[in-house]
C-alpha cells in the first residue's frame, strides 16, 4: 500500500480506534480556522470525520491553511476524542476526531460554480447542476438514491435467482417494429440504407426465449422510446423484465409479490402484506375513476345513476337518456374547506377531463345546500343522503355525462381532494399496491378509426372471450393485468398469445394485412408454430420503483447521468454533431 | 392452478415420487411405438421424464399416437417404478416413468428445419440454426452456457457487492468521441443533424463517477463498436466495468482475484489459485512473444545474440548489425515429428509474421543436423547446447530479424509448436492466468506518423516517467496491466489520469490540438479540475470469459441472440428497411 493511501473510511472511526495512528483520504467538505487550529469536514461516500491542523510542522500548516473546499487530501494522524462536549451526535464518527502529522494534497478545486450542499444545490439552477453532473452527484441524496438503486436491483437478482430464474441478455440493435412508440434507429454502415432499432422493450425476445423452453427469464434491461419527453420521462429506461412458462396469472402474482415483498424489506426494512388486492378493470373505473388507484384512502366514487332519475335536474336526466352515467364523490367533512373559490377551482379540474361542469352539495343538518338543491325531491335527496352515507359537514360533487368522461373527470377530481384535503401524507413511506386485472383487449381509436391494443398485440384474450375476437373486439378481455402502487402503474403485464393462428387474427383486428404482420413479425408467428407453450410475463419500470422508494418526483434523481427534458445531455452536450467521415461511412452524406 | 399446469418438473422425479398422481409440461424429445405402448421423452430446462402412454382410454391413445416431435403438452398420470433392467442411468430420473392417464395437446409442432440434438444440430448449417434461434436455443448444450452465463453474473455481482461496490448504470446514449474504433450512431429527432453515439464502453462515465465521490463503482455494461466484425467478434458485446477511487494497481489485483476465485469456484466448481503472477510487458514479450501468453505450456523463447554474433551465419550477423535480435525456441523431442515438409509449414507460420525465414536445428548425440550447421563454430555449437539446454532428439527454431518481427514470429510458432506437440489438452479445464504489466504508454503508428495510446488516452503513465512525456513519449512506461488467461486477454484496465495538466499534455502527445481535445472531452477536463481523486480500474471482456469457461470457441455460444459475421440477425431480419415516415422524422428523408 503506498504511503498516501487510506488505512480506513471517512465513516469508520469510533472511539475504539482512539490512540491508532491511520490515514483518511476525502474531500473536504467545510473547514474553518480558530486559534491558530484549522478544522476540516474530510468527506468521502461512507461518511464524515473530523481531522484537525494543529502541528508545530508548518509545511502541514502552511497546506492546512491552503485548503478550499471540494480539495481532494490525504491526512496521516492519531485518532483522539473529542473534547467534552464537543461530540457530534449527527455523526457515526462524532466522538472522534484526527490530529493530521502528515498532509498531502492530492487534487485542488477551484470554486465550485454551485454550492454542493442539499441546502445550496436544491436553490442551484437544474440546468447548471446537470451541466456539472459530477458535482451535483456528491450530493449525498444522490448517493443515498443510487445506492438505494443499487439495493433493489441485487434484491431482484436475488430473489428471482432463488426463484429459477436466468438471466439472459437480449440484443440492442434489434428490428425497427413499429406499433405505438416511435424506434431510436441505427444506420448500419455494411448495408447502407437499412437500419437497427434500439429495443422499446425485450418483448419478442422474451417470447422467443419461452419458445426455446428458457422457462423462467428477466433481465433489467435498458430499453429505448423516442416519444416526446415529459418532466418523468427519459428517452431511456430500465425496466425489470420477466417471463415465465407454463403459468396462468396467479403464478406471475405469486413470484412478483415475493419479490416485491423482498424489494421493501431490503432496501426500506418495510414489511408488505401479501398478496395484494386483485381489482377488476371495470371495478376500479367505476370506484376511483381510475385504472390506477391511489388506494392510500378511501374515498370512493359512487354511481347515482337511478336516484338521478328521480330528479328534475336537465343535466342529470339528459346524460343518463343519451346512455351517459351520474356519479358522485362524497368528500368527507369539505363543505366548510371549499369557498366559492374553491368550487370553481374543483369545476376547472374537471372541464380539464371534458366534463362540461361540476354539481356541488353542501350538507347541512336536514338540508341541502346548493345550487341545484331546487331540483330534487325530498326523496330524492334522502336516498342520495342515504346512498353517498352523506353527513352535515360532507361536500358531494356530481358529474354527469358519457360513462368515460365521469369516470376520468371524477377520478382527477379525488386525486386533487385527496391532495387538497390532506387524506394521505406524501411524506410517509407508505405503499398501497394492487392488481389491476380483467382489462378490455382492444380499445377504439375515433382518431385512427381503428381498434389498438390495450396492452399489445401479443396479449391473450380470455378463452371465453376468444368467439368475440373478430365479431365484437371490443367485448374481450384480457389476460392482462397492472401492478398499481399508490396512484402510480408500476408495472404490467399479461399472458401471451401462444397460438399463430390466434396471434394472426388479432393483427387482423388491428387492422394489419397479412403481408404487413408476416414482414414484420413473421419470426414471431414461426416461433410460435414450432412448439411454444403456454407463457406470460411482466415488466416493472425500475426508474419508476426507486422514485418512489426513494420518495423523489424528479426521475433525474434516480439516473446517475440523465438527459434534460429536451433529450440533451448538458454535461457530454450530446447529441451533437459528428465528423462527415463518420455519415459517409454510413452512406449519409 | 390450472388442471393442465405441471406439479412437477421433468427433472424433479424420483422414486421417492412412486405412486403419486402428478402433471408434467414440456417438449415432445422422441418418442416410439412399441406393442400398443407409446414411450415418450418430455423434456424441458430440468431435465427428461420417461412417459409411458399405455391407456384403454382411446381418446389419450389417440391423441400418444398423433405425437411429434416438439409437441408441446401436459401429462397427468401415476409415478411408476420401471421395470427391472429398464432403468435409464444417464437420466436423473431413469428410475421412473409417468403412466399417463390424462394427456392434452398445448402446441403442434411442424417437422422442423432441422434436428434439434447435439449431433444432429451441429451438422446443420448454421446460417439456417441462426434464422431459427428459437429452435437451436432448445440444444441441451447451449441451453447450458446460458446458465453458466447467468451464474458467473451473478456471482460478479455476488462479490462486488459484498466488496462495496456499487453498480450504476451509465446512458447508451452519449456523445461520439471518435478515438480508435467506430461509433454506432443514433440520429436525433429532435435536434436535427445531430447525433447520439453508442458506448464503445462507460470509461468516462466511470471516470466520473469516481470525480463524484462514488468510491467503487461496477457495471455489467453492453458496449457496441462498428468494427470489421470476425469470427469471434460481435457488434455489441457485455463487459464487466469496474472503478476504484484512491488506489494504485494492487488494490485492482486484489479485488479481480477475489473475483476470479469466486467465478471460477461458483460456476465450474474450480479452485484457483491467487494471486496471479504479475509479469512485465518486456519480460512476456522476450519469453513468449506475445503481451497474452499461454502459460499451460513452458517453452519459452530463448534470447541468442551473444551466440549468434560468433557464427558465420550472415542472416544472424546481418540481423544484429542492423539492432535486431536472434531468438529460438528449444522444441523439446520434437526433432523426429518434423519433416521436411512439417519445417517448410512451420516457416510459412514464420513468414506470416513477417520473418524472412526460419533457421532450424535438429539436435542428435554429438552433432547438429541443419542446413546452418556448416556456419556454427564448435564453440558455438557447445554454447547454444548449452543455452538452449538442448538435447538429442531436440528441434531448434532461430528467428533473426527486428525485435519485433521476431517476438511476433517466434510467439505465433510457440501457438503453433504447442498445439501440434500437444503441449497442453484444450478439452481439459485448465487456467493459467497472470497480469501483464509495464505497458509502454504509447505506440508509434508508422502509418498514421504519429503517438497512439497503447491503453487508451485517460492511462497514467508512471510517475518517473512523467518528465519523457513531451520530450521522448517512446520511453514512458504506463501503470497498465492485462489479465491474460490461456493466452487471451480478458481484462485490461489501468490507474487513470487524474491531473487535468497530465492529461492536456497526454492529448498533446496524441497529436490532439487544445481545441480539438477541449471541444471532446472538455467535460472531463472539467472534473479532473473540480476535485478528481486517483482512481483506476479495469474491464473484463464477458462473452470472451463465457466462452473460456464454457470451453466454446463460437462466441455465438454465448449469446442468445447474435448477429452473423456481418452483422445481420438472420432471425429478425435486422437490420432492414424502415417507412419513410420514420426518416422524415429524423430529418434524413
């Protein structure tokens, strides 16, 4: 070990090491001068210790009253207490200190252009950090945060490799198969004109490997989509990966729950109860207006449609005789909590989701405030009383129109309450996880006039719904099923098509021709007429896991080198522009 | 569970299992008729069950009896004992076979394009093996290498983990620094004319990470070049990344030990032993002729100068005036095994390497029997016996050219002699690893006329070597070492640059202009200035260790889903042709 070089971590002494001599290298992190002694916070990823200048030596002086910080050191020194009263607590190391005998200034730093603090660096501009990312990422947060990353990827390996699992590696210069998001695509210099695509999603692979009796596989794979970026977006991510043969859904539920069971116990010591609640698509639009339910309250949307017949209100009457709904959320103890104001703020979010505005009720003891009170009948507002458990206090929104909008009109509406009311705090490490399954296969698209998948097209539809497959697409349900996580999809998946011919006929309804679906996923439905079994799978989006494990929002907190929201990398400036050698070799240019 | 679903299996039966009722899934392997009983082997990743169809039942008989090869379908029946002599020993569950009793149909299976068996397979051309990974991925033995894949994975990340280190991912895109291979380029949708680049490897990344106080950082990475593809090179291929901070190169040893121990130990159940040799560049390249000997074998080249310049041989003499060397390798009794015809061979090997030609001897009891003989005085006769520790029936190979050309030649005939005399036995799971250290820094490309890194530019030369730097770059040696295996290299890394100042001049050294450098890899500059703490590190090639361990030589093994020598996925299609729409998007169209 050459001399320079640590004996031990900043985070490793405690007062059983007092009296050794050892050598500490970091960066300093604060240092202050008093009394002719210089104090410096040496800090490296394992923690803090406190090291003291106070040598007769003066070349050690002299280096100690030079330092800056961010200045890379090593100190050479015995290890003493601290002074009485002078502990930190704060610190694993605060009963300690070092008295540096020897310094060596390993790097210097100039003043850094943000302060690296969480205090500091949370007021520095994101564009700045990012442009410094090696600076930003000293952050203990950060650190905390990529560690945490770190934890639940080895518990996945773990626990799936305890399962029978393998893990197996699938290409990244793949076909360009376009259906739903756009492909990043590769110009291939050997044959000029034709291109690689980068993977959306190792889903055919994953297939293929079931074909080939791989049996049980993921992979945290690194997956690619070039679509518009959104503030929780990056044009790559990583997502957890996962196939298995010969399984209906529980048996998928059965290993992700395990795992996910395993996730929370390592990386947050949280015990999750399983399994977790299975909800029906259909359940879970018509309750929380929602296809993925915030399940950390209650406060659930209730169909009033019948009573709304009762009534003489137009708009109630005229949605439910054009086929629409008349639904309602009883916000508990509210009426008092939303002035004129905030009604009108509540009928905004709303209209955001198309509905064409918001009936409101006041409870009050024995009557009903509000604007369309005039309009229902004593019984009427007794079953409603009745139906919505309504109490004095209790503020009742109504939304009435096509069965879509009421669902997603409502179920913002409960988000924005939920916030607004304080029914969950956002701050606790609490985790409400839940199956979402029985969902349609196909969805209509007005825009394209046509039929989409709902999932993609390699989802099984149910057996009994396969009669339906061509007569009445949007009849069938799916073998399909999400993994909810306090308002957030975390994760989704579906037992496969194993049949061609069943996998012909719903690119059929999807309205690709033969031609089109045997040029493009021909190796698909060959694979499948040479012996596939019965097979199904799951993804998890990894990115999504650790903000919320991590308690973040911000997506670039989880991705040690990110892209801003435009797809530029601030730090390397890429993409950038390349030297024309390169486009002719690719027959570009 | 399903009634279809297996409770077992087909390598999971015992005769503990005798008597019970139980469902297997799985694989058609073979199956024969045979006096109203149909036998066939199901197969699946666990291993093979006998099932013995022999039912009164006509619709299961009817069914055994439509059987193909790879069907795919569920089994239930009672465990049975075979019959006395029947008994499979090769099979871990020979002792048994499933009575079926209830039999469906899951998947049919059209004759396929080729056998899947060892033997069988292994005749087939591999083009069409290719187009039907799916199939080929069912033989046993490649089904294997996969596993063995995924277990040496896993145990890198077993022990690094317990070692501390982090693995953190690094962004697939980022910015094209062209330096030695070629990039694979992504055009930008949103900024057009401007390119992402794939990773050659994370070096920056991880240089980074360091500069950000990560401390011990690995990755298990997928890297792509745009290289001339070879038999045994692939566009993208996984290497293990690893970085340390406050190291010198014996801390690198040390862990990669630990590591190989660990790999060697989990996956082929092998003990190695540590540490490895470390052997210095000019040492390797003198004894073997080669920067990645074969140590299964000794043989080493001999240096014969002072010997040679006291014979009349002008090649010899010819050679030393100029600066060359004289060189041999002592064949041990192989004198007799090489005719006339088997020495004109090896001078073709020889020539190959650009030597002018080859000299040999054949050592007998008192006298050398060579065309050379005549032009050797009998002292020099008695020194070379000596030097070479050459015996009868011994064969003396002489190459004399620059030193250069005769490490070349001369390390190209010790492959070829080893080979030939069975020196070692390539079925035998045999390691011989060591480090290779004492790289020059640099290499003169005589034709680009100019310094090229040896390592690549971000190595550390040694620091007595630093003052050569600008004024005679040829001299300096770097802190670069080489993990070479059976005369692979299968790792390589070094101690980095961590002084912004060394490495603007290293750059200088590489014919890089300020601006040149700075609009590159500015950013690296950048934080080798705000605080970079020594690191270094090493990467590990995966597929080749694969291979290595798997005992393969078709890199094809080791991978899913490779692409062809030229770079095509045969199954796929890719790359191909994309719509138009697609380009237009990008701006190229």
């Amino acid at each position: 070990m050459a001399e320079w070089q640590r004996t031990h971590t900043c985070g490793e002494l405690r007062d059983t090491h007092i009296g050794q001599t050892v050598t500490l290298n970091g960066w300093v992190n604060t240092f202050r001068s008093y009394n002719n002694q210089v104090f410096v916070d040496l800090r490296d990823r394992y923690g803090i210790t406190q090291i003291v200048f106070e040598s007769s030596d003066t070349e050690v002086m002299k280096i100690a009253n030079s330092l800056g910080r961010e200045f890379v050191i090593s100190a050479t020194g015995k290890v003493s207490a601290r002074l009485s009263g002078k502990e930190n607590a704060k610190l694993a190391t605060g009963k300690v200190e070092l008295k540096v005998e020897k310094v060596r200034l390993l790097n210097g730093c100039p003043t850094p252009p943000f302060e690296i603090t969480e205090f500091g660096s949370e007021l520095a501009n994101e564009d700045l950090r990012l442009q410094y990312r090696f600076l930003d990422l000293r952050r203990k947060s950060i650190q905390d945060v990529l560690q945490l990353r770190h934890r639940i990827c080895k518990t996945i390996r773990d626990s799936l490799d305890a399962q029978g699992f393998l893990e197996v590696e699938t290409p990244l210069l793949g076909k360009s198969t376009p259906e739903g998001a756009r492909d990043y695509l590769v110009p291939s210099r050997v044959y000029h004109g034709e291109w690689y695509a980068l993977p959306q999603s190792p889903q055919l692979y994953k297939q293929l490997l079931m074909v080939a009796g791989y049996d049980k596989y993921f992979q945290i794979a690194r997956c690619l989509r070039d679509e518009d970026l959104r503030a929780d977006r990056q044009p790559e991510f990583t997502q957890l990966d996962v196939e298995m043969s010969f399984v209906e859904m529980e048996d998928i539920f059965r290993v992700m729950e395990n795992l996910t069971r395993q996730i929370f116990k390592e990386s947050l010591d949280l015990e999750i109860q399983t399994p977790f609640p299975r909800l029906s698509y259909d359940d879970v639009m018509l309750r929380y207006g929602s296809d993925k339910p915030d399940l950390r309250y209650d406060m659930q949307i209730i169909d009033c449609c019948d009573v709304a017949n009762e009534t003489e209100f137009k708009v109630f009457k005229d949605a439910l005789a054009a086929g629409g709904k008349v639904r309602a959320l009883n916000a508990k103890g509210a009426a008092e909590k939303y002035s004129r104001k905030g009604l009108d703020e509540l009928t905004e979010v709303a209209k955001t989701y198309k509905a064409k505005g918001l009936a409101w009720i006041k409870v009050e003891a024995g009557k009903f405030n509000s604007p369309i009170e005039k309009f229902l009948p004593a019984a009427a507002q007794a079953k409603l009383r009745e139906l919505l458990k309504a109490e004095p206090g209790d503020l009742l929104l109504f939304v009435a129109d096509t069965e879509e909008v009421v669902c997603n009109a409502l179920g913002a509406l409960r988000t924005t309450l939920a916030y607004q009311l304080k029914l969950y705090d956002p701050a606790k490490k609490d985790f409400k996880i839940a199956w979402v399954v029985d969902f349609p296969s196909f969805m209509y698209d007005e825009e394209e006039k046509r039929w989409v998948a709902n999932h993609h097209p390699f989802t099984a539809p149910k057996d009994e719904h396969l009669e339906f497959l061509e007569s009445d697409p949007g009849k069938v349900k799916a073998k399909a099923y999400d993994l909810v996580m306090n308002g957030y999809e975390v994760g989704g998946g579906s037992i496969r098509i194993y049949s061609g011919e069943v996998q012909s006929k719903v690119f059929g309804v999807l309205g690709m021709k033969p031609e089109d679906y045997q040029s493009r996923f021909g190796f698909l439905l060959d694979a499948l007429k040479f012996g596939a079994p019965p097979h199904g799978g799951i993804a998890l989006g990894l990115d999504r896991w650790c903000m919320m494990l991590a308690g973040t929002t911000n997506i670039r907190d989880v991705i040690a080198f990110p892209k801003n929201a435009k797809g530029r990398d601030l730090m390397t400036g890429a993409p950038a522009s390349v030297e024309s050698r390169q486009l002719r070799d690719l027959g570009l240019k």
